[in-house]
C-alpha cells in the first residue's frame, strides 16, 4: 500500500504564504495536489508527472508552485498570494499504473 501524509496546514491572512509537504511512502510518474472546499467537489490544483510536466489550474496559477523530491519522497506546494477562495482541506495524491492515492489532508484556511 502506497501511502501519503500532508502536513504545513494552517490559518493564514489574504496575501500570506503557505508551504504544504506530504512524504510518501514510495513516488509514482504521476503526483499531484487537490483540494476540497466544504460543500464543493474535490479540484486538481496542481501536477508534476516524471515525463516531466508541470500543470496547474488556472485559479492557482502564478501563485501555487508544486515541486516534488524523489530521493526524500517528498512533494510540497508551495503557495503564495493566498486568497479566502483558497481555503479548503489539500490533499496529496498519487497514481500508480490504475491505482490512486491519497493523503488524509491537511487544512487551509485563509481569513483576515
């Protein structure tokens, strides 16, 4: 079993910064950041496959940057310019072959 732990959550102010980390129990080609607002559906924020390719949504982009580190099995987001509209729980998220994965999430909110 592939596992997943998010963690650099918190309360943050409109234009604040915010770097979110999950250590995985082992990397796939393709991994990635969403998250979930309270009453939305889950949204992709942003990938980083081992093609390599680099997307993110267009709500986040310029802002978010999404790197990954396979020797610690890490990948962060970091993210900056942070707006209310952002808040939600961020989860981790790995695909291997047909398989998905994911982290238990971690929250943001950010609020004056």
């Amino acid at each position: 079993q592939l596992q997943l732990s998010e963690s650099g959550g918190g309360l943050v102010q409109p234009g604040g910064s915010l770097r979110l980390s999950c250590s995985a129990s082992r990397m796939t080609a393709t991994m990635a950041w969403y998250r979930q607002a309270p009453g939305k559906q889950r949204e992709l924020v942003a990938t980083f496959t081992t093609t390599p390719n680099i997307n993110y949504s267009d709500s986040v982009k310029g802002r978010f940057t999404i790197s990954r580190d396979d020797n610690e099995k890490k990948i962060y987001l970091e993210m900056k310019s942070l707006k209310p509209e952002d808040t939600a729980v961020y989860y981790c998220y790995a695909r291997s072959g047909v398989r998905t994965y994911w982290g238990k999430g971690t929250q943001v909110t950010v609020s004056p």
